[in-house]
C-alpha cells in the first residue's frame, strides 16, 4: 500500500501541475518511508507520462527495449509484478467515456482524489485497529487509461451467444441472488476454493493481486497470490497441447518466444457452467465479478473450444505489457483482447493464500439456508391453520 501511495502522491503532483498550469510537470520523488517499511522501489521513469494528445487509440505495444538475459539467454522477466496498481480499472469501457481509451487530465485528477480518500480510510482503520472495508475495497488511482478492453475498440466485451446467455441466467453461485443452498453443486469454483476461472486468475480483483515470475530453462513459472499457479514449457514450432481428452481449470499452456516477448497459448480447459447439478461439469466463469466490469454471478459457462493467448513484452526495467486474447465461439460472438500494465515491486509480500483452511462459508451457507427453509414451512403452516 505504502508503495502505490508514493506512486500516487508522484501522478497527483503530475496531475495537479499540468491541470493548473498546463504544462509538463517532473514527477515528485516519493516521501521518506516509515518506521519499520522498507523504501518503496524508485518510480520507473515514463510510468506516469501525461495524457496523449490521442484519447481515443491505445498505441502499440512497445518492443524496442531490449530486456536483460538469462543465463541461458532468454529475456528476464523474472520478478514480483502485483498488479493492484491496476485494480480499478473496468474491464469495459465506462459509458461516461465511450470512444476515449484514455482519460482527460481533469477526470484523472479527479480519479486521484478518490484514491487517495480510499487511501486516507485505509489509513484510519489501521490507526484504530479496525481494519473493515476501508482495506477490503482499497481503492489505487489506476492510471489514465478508461478501462482494460482494448479489442474490440469500442472497449467493450463482445455479446454472448444466445446459448451462453441461457446458460448464464441460469448459473449458480453464493452470487446470484434467491439462489437455495442444499449442496455444493449450489456454489462456484471461487467459492469452493478451486479456482478463480481463466483467464480471470490474471486479472485484478479487489485484493490478492500477487504475481511473480520465475524462470528455468525451458520453463516459465507464474504463481499467482489468490488460487494457482501456473508451469509453461517453452518449446519451439507448433505448440503441442494434451491430448483433447485431458482437461485442467487452468488448462494447458505452451509458451514461446517471439523476439524478446513471451506468448503463452492455453486450450484444454475444463468445459462447464454453473446451471449443472453435477459438481464435476462445473467450471470457474472465464470472467470473476471480483474484477470491475464484468458481468455479475460468476455464471459465464466455457465451452471445449476455449482458447488463450497471452503476450507478455517487457518495455522498461519495471514494466511488463501484458496481453490477453480470450476466444470462445460458443460462448462469446466475438474474440476480445485485454491489456494489462504491470510493474515491479518485489518489495510486495506475498504469502500462502490458504483459501480452504477455515473455509466454513459453503457449510453455513448450506445450514443456514435449511433453517430458512423450515422456518419459512412452519410460517406457512401456521398461517394455512396447522398445528391447531
């Protein structure tokens, strides 16, 4: 928290300047960290440029940085890359800004104030000893982009299919509303513990936004904070995936280098929805309400012919521009493509997510459902002129 404070305090002196003055600021250097904290790693150069004078693209991406190299001479994408910085951005486009991939320099400073009086409730509750929704809805500036969805252009996720839509409606999960609880097929795969859905276990959620990258020859390694993580043989040719039979929640992934950036191609994941009874046809939806702007439920079912591609392309010391293409044409009527900014703090803790232990949610939510239930039959009893 304490590292995207400095961050913030660095865009909001930006911000302020080119709003007041209507030039180019220098970015202030990030204050003196308190007792006991390490120093918050230095602001990468170009992390917080001024608005382009293009609202409307996104640019490409940037591969002229030339990355450090393994001993074994791939690109070193080795590292901690928390993307909480990134966590208030909807994955679609706001109506408030339709046609803009980016924001104006007034709706920018105005995004800055309300992250740092997320940050001033954080503060507060921490001081008290009352740590409550301050921390859980922590709030992070999140940048000048307007959103994550970048393709199709208009920033918006492509319409399902009318299948999906059916299937959608008729999910289950601890999200939907009136949905009763008799037995874990009621519950998603978030909330039994297994897994957050892919590609939604690489975007931000409200929390828990770990990811670190490690290396091997031949290997890449992403272990995610919340749920997963994820071992990619790097090979060279046509990627080889498993056998169609052989199904994974974060299915199969085969990487590859082109030039200096990672692309990652992901099939084999585990087909489901959520309106099935039979707990071994269910799978986490592609896209997790956790992440702002996306559909509510956690119902969105994903066919056998789901595929991802990711690329991941180092720009600077500290930055990483990650790409995600999702297709799924039994789902959804059109691919889409999410683009991710993530930066370097290996300063972040990151720690056992131990989603299971103590996970007495699913049995309450069960138990306190039946007792509803009866409740609600001896009401009806009674009102009908039973028990007389």
């Amino acid at each position: 928290m304490r590292y995207r404070s400095a961050l913030r305090q660095c865009a909001a002196a930006a911000a302020f300047a080119v709003v007041l003055a209507g030039s180019s600021a220098a970015l202030a250097q990030p204050g003196p960290p308190g007792a006991n904290q390490p120093p918050p790693p230095p602001v990468p150069a170009g992390m917080l440029p001024p608005a382009p004078e293009d609202l409307t693209s996104m640019p490409p991406v940037r591969t002229d940085y030339v990355p450090k190299k393994t001993s074994w001479g791939d690109p070193d994408l080795r590292g901690t890359w928390p993307i909480d910085n990134i966590a208030s951005l909807p994955m679609n486009r706001p109506a408030n800004v339709q046609g803009r991939a980016w924001q104006t320099e007034e709706e920018y400073a105005r995004r800055l104030q309300q992250a740092n009086s997320s940050d001033a409730a954080y503060a507060r509750e921490d001081k008290n000893g009352t740590i409550g929704m301050g921390h859980w809805v922590e709030s992070d500036s999140s940048g000048r982009r307007t959103n994550l969805v970048v393709d199709p252009p208009n920033g918006q996720l492509p319409a399902m299919t009318p299948q999906a839509q059916a299937l959608y409606r008729a999910g289950r999960s601890s999200w939907t509303p009136n949905t009763r609880f008799n037995w874990v097929t009621d519950f998603d795969a978030w909330d039994r513990c297994i897994t957050r859905g892919f590609p939604a276990s690489m975007l931000p959620f409200r929390y828990n936004n770990g990811i670190r990258v490690y290396q091997a020859p031949g290997y890449v390694t992403i272990a995610l904070e919340m749920l997963g993580s994820r071992v990619i043989p790097i090979r060279s040719g046509e990627p080889k995936h498993w056998p169609k039979e052989v199904k994974a929640y974060l299915g199969n992934s085969v990487g590859w280098w082109e030039g200096n950036t990672l692309v990652i191609e992901t099939t084999n994941l585990v087909a489901g929805d959520s309106a099935t009874t039979n707990s071994y046809a269910r799978n986490g939806s592609p896209l997790n309400m956790a992440t702002m702007g996306v559909p509510a439920n956690n119902t969105i079912p994903t066919s056998e012919k789901a595929k991802v591609v990711e690329r991941l392309t180092m720009t600077g010391e500290n930055s990483i521009v990650y790409e995600m293409t999702y297709s799924d044409p039994e789902v959804f009527t059109a691919p889409f493509t999410a683009r991710l900014d993530w930066t370097r703090n290996d300063d972040y803790g990151f720690f056992e997510y131990a989603c299971h232990e103590g996970n007495v949610q699913v049995r309450n939510y069960i138990t306190a459902d039946q007792a509803g239930t009866l409740e609600r039959a001896t009401e009806e009893e009674a009102a009908a002129g039973g028990g007389q």
